[in-house]
C-alpha cells in the first residue's frame, strides 16, 4: 500500500470518496488536509480563501462555531468546488446506530446534507456502520473510522485495532479509510490512512496532543492523508505555513513512494 502512488490505488477503491481523494490529491500534488479549528465562521473562510488551492481536505469541528448560520456551508461548499477540496467533519460519532443517524442527517448542522466524509469510533459496535450506511448516500459520501488516536494515553489497545479494521470490512462502499497513526493498522490499497499530530517539530500540547514530523508520519508510518490544525491556524502567517507544510508533506510522499524507505 505504502509504496504505490495515490493515482494507482484509484482502481482499488471501493469507496467513492477515497476515489475522489486520490484523484485530487495526484492532480493538485498535495495530500494536506486543514484542520480547520477556529471558532468564527469568518476566519475558517478567509482561511480557505488563502489555502484553499494547497490542500485536498478541510477538516472541521462544526460544534466549535460560535456564529454558525446555514450559508456558512453554503459558502464552505462554493470554496471546497472553487479549489477542488472534499469536505471532511470530524464529528467522532460514537452513539447507537439510531442516535448517530439522527445526528447525521437532523439537528443544527445537518452533516449529511453538506460533509463528504465523516469520522466515526467504533467503539458502539457495527450497529454504527450499519446507521450510517443506512443515511448516507454512499455514492457519494464517505466514513474514516478511528483505529487510533493520536493523544497520549488513549485507551485503544491491539485487539480494538485489528477489531476496528475487520468491522469496516463489511462496509466497504462507505469506508474511505482509518484514522491511525501506523501503516501495519491496514493493508488494503483502496483504503486512505488519515493522520492527525502533526507539526514541522515534534512536541506536545499541553492536554496530551502528541506531535510527530512529517518525515516520521509519512514516509516511515504511512499516513496518505495528513492533518494539520494548529501548525497552520496558529501560524504568523498561516498561507506560508500552509505552502511549507504541503511541500515538505509531498517531498515525503514522494520519497516513500520512490522506494527508498
Ligand atoms: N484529531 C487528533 N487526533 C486524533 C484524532 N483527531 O488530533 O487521534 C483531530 C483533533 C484536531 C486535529 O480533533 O481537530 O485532529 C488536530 O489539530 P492540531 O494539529 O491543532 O493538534
């Protein structure tokens, strides 16, 4: 999986989402996905403006929002098609089946009406998938579920893991792919590796986040799809961050697919 290049594993996937993925992370050469962790609905959009044409993704908190209003996805949507960029909200759903699909598709955000893609635990069981796979319109929406986190601590063992990876199995159509931090979580090149804790020099927050390098993520632990929030959003000037981490993200990607590992 680790050494094929993204356009390569198209064919692979089972998921129309991981397909579009791949697609536009071999056409725009960037596998950077934004986190966009800020709490004005102005500031994510002036954000995207600037970045928008440097990443494959935007990844949002949607519940962080202070001024949410609904033409705020209105305009998250005309940005995500202006640049060529999927939409992923990182909801975590880890509910009954029946209150995931609620919190899927009613309520304040209507996540189904407008992500691509969503992340969910699977910690309630495959009742979870099974909602979901109900709601979604699988043709053209998408679920990473969490086989490990990147915070210090977490309480996901070996066993949850390898349970995780065989419970998507049975939802192929609506998998795009893991949240996990090891390539040996997966091995279906069909499937997206999705990799949050990331920053240009290792460190930690102060609540157990633990950032691991580019160099360490991609080319040595595999990560197809990586996640940077706070490395940008809380950069100076966060356009040059954002070109600084696509490049030194694709540099990686580029060394590990030629081989060399
Ligand atoms: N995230 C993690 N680790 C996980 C799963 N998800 O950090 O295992 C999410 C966080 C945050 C983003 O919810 O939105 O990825 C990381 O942001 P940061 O780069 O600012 O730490």
């Amino acid at each position: 999986r680790v050494i094929l290049p993204y356009e390569k594993r198209i064919d692979f996937a089972t998921n129309l989402v991981a397909r579009q993925l791949f697609n536009i992370m071999a056409t725009k050469k960037t596998n950077l996905c934004l986190s966009a962790d800020l709490t004005m609905t102005t500031g994510i959009l002036d954000l995207l403006e600037k970045v928008g044409e440097h990443i494959c993704m935007v990844k949002t908190h949607i519940d962080i929002i202070d001024d949410f209003r609904d033409d705020f996805v209105v305009r998250l949507k005309q940005l995500a098609d202006r640049f060529n960029f999927l939409i992923l909200e990182d909801r975590k759903y880890a509910d009954i089946g029946h209150t995931v699909s609620l919190q899927y598709s009613k309520g304040l955000y209507k996540i189904g009406e407008w992500a691509d893609c969503v992340t969910v635990h699977s910690l309630p069981g495959e009742g979870i998938l099974k909602a979901l796979n109900g709601s979604m319109n699988c043709i053209t929406k998408g679920v990473f579920l969490l086989a490990e986190m990147s915070s210090e601590g977490n309480l996901i063992t070996q066993q949850y893991k390898q349970e995780t990876v065989s419970m998507a199995s049975k939802y192929a159509n609506i998998i795009t792919g893991f949240v996990c931090q090891n390539k040996d979580t997966f091995q279906n090149p069909g499937l997206i590796q999705l990799t949050p804790g990331v920053q240009l020099e290792c460190s930690k927050d102060d609540f157990g986040q633990i950032y691991k390098t580019p160099e360490k993520v991609v080319v040595e632990n595999g990560a197809d799809v990586i996640v940077v929030g706070r490395g940008i959003t809380a950069a100076k000037n966060p356009e040059v961050q954002a070109v600084a981490y696509k490049d030194a993200l694709w540099k990686c990607y580029i060394k590990r697919i030629s081989g060399k590992l």
